[in-house]
C-alpha cells in the first residue's frame, strides 16, 4: 500500500538522519550544525544568553570570568556581554538554543603603530564543548575584527586552560606570553593567522 510504502521510507530517513547526527557526534563534527550571529542586546539574545549562562557549569563560568560568577547573573551583567562599547558579541546556535558566546573588546590604552588592540573572551555550553563550537567562535570573531581593520588580539586565561591552550595553539603557535599568577596573556598577530592558515 501507499501508506504503508511511504511511512516505510520515512521511518527510513528518520533513522538514517538519527544515525548521522550519532556519526558526526563521535567525530565531533556537529559544528556543521552551528549558526554564529553577531549579538545585540535585543530581548531574544538576552534570554538566550541568560539560558547558556544558567546552563553551564561554574566551573566554566569561573574559566571564562576569572572569578565566581551567579549562574543568574542581573540583567546588567547580562546585557554588558552583548552591549560592548567599541566592540561586539557573537552568539552560536543549535536548534535555536545558545550554545556559545564571544565577545571582543577594545583594551584600554593600547593603541600602537600596529593599531588598536582587543581582547577577547568566549564560553560554550559544557554539552557542547569540544565539538568545534569554540574554534568557530574564534573563527567569525577573527573575520569581524579583519573587517573592522583590527590586528592585535589578546585573550586572558587560567593556565591551566586545556581547552584555550589548544586554540591558541592551533591558530597562533608564536604568540606573545605574559604570565601573571595563575593567568596567562596572549597576544595574537591576525595577519600571522590568516597567513599561517593560507600554507
Ligand atoms: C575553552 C572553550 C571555549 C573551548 O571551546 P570548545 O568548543 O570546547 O573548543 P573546540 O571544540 O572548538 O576545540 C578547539 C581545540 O581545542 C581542543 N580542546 C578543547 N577543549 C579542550 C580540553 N579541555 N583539553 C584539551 N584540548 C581541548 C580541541 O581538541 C580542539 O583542538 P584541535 O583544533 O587541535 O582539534 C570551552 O572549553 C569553554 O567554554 N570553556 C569554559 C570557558 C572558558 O574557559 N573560556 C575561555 C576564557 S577566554
């Protein structure tokens, strides 16, 4: 029967899809799935973020603030990540629900021949970690700053940082280091990385 053919076929892709989705799991390849959009702070984007910030773990919250952070933070916290003077956000979706959110910002005083300098921070939703949700993060907020003709990029982490240790690996081996503590500074050369890339 007809019926019977074309829910045969469907339950099918159904499967199929399901099978897909666990393949490109174990290769940590779901980023496919992810859309990055640069954020402001309009209502869907507040909420969005507040969500990813309620869901993940304090330890990342701590990794990605540096300090104890409410796991619901007050709007203001909130709004402050989206609403960055002289700089911008990102927000990564899967399904429609934020899985991610990075930031860059303009760093106080650091103007120099080489131009301005930014820093910039980002968080993935614990579930999501290691799937390329980061790297890709990094990626869009690289091409934003090209855009807005910015070269020099400092990111701020613990040292023992696996996750972050490993970005700026793969992107900007022969970064500069400044150890403060338990923190360590980096500071990336973006016309470096893009030309490392293009080899
Ligand atoms: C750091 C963080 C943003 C990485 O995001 P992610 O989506 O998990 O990273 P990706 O999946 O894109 O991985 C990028 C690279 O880092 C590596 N990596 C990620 N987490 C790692 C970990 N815990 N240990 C070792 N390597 C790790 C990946 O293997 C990958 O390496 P590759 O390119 O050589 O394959 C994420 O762990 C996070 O949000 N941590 C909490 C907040 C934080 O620390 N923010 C940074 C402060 S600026």
């Amino acid at each position: 029967m007809v019926g019977d053919r074309d829910g045969g076929q469907l339950a099918d892709e159904v499967e199929d899809v399901g099978d897909r989705g666990a393949h490109a799991r174990r290769l940590g390849v779901a980023a496919d799935a992810v859309a990055v959009t640069r954020a402001g702070p309009v209502d869907a984007a507040l909420t969005d973020l507040a969500d990813l910030l309620a869901r993940s773990s304090s330890e990342s919250r701590a990794s990605r603030f540096l300090t104890g952070t409410s796991r619901t933070p007050g709007p203001r916290f909130v709004r402050r990540l989206l609403d960055v003077p002289g700089g911008g956000a990102l927000l990564a979706r899967v399904g429609g629900e934020a899985v991610g959110h990075a930031m860059w910002a303009p760093v106080p005083g650091r103007e120099t021949d080489e131009g301005p300098a930014v820093e910039v921070a980002l968080l993935v939703r614990d579930d999501h970690h290691r799937r390329g949700v980061g790297a890709r993060l990094l990626d869009e907020l690289g091409a934003w700053l090209l855009e807005v003709g910015v070269l020099r990029v400092r990111v701020t982490t613990l040292a023992s940082n696996a996750g972050v240790l490993a970005l700026v690996r793969r992107d900007a081996p022969d970064a500069s280091i400044v150890r403060d503590g338990p923190e360590l500074t980096f500071t990336l050369d973006l016309h470096r990385v893009v030309a490392r890339r293009s080899h």
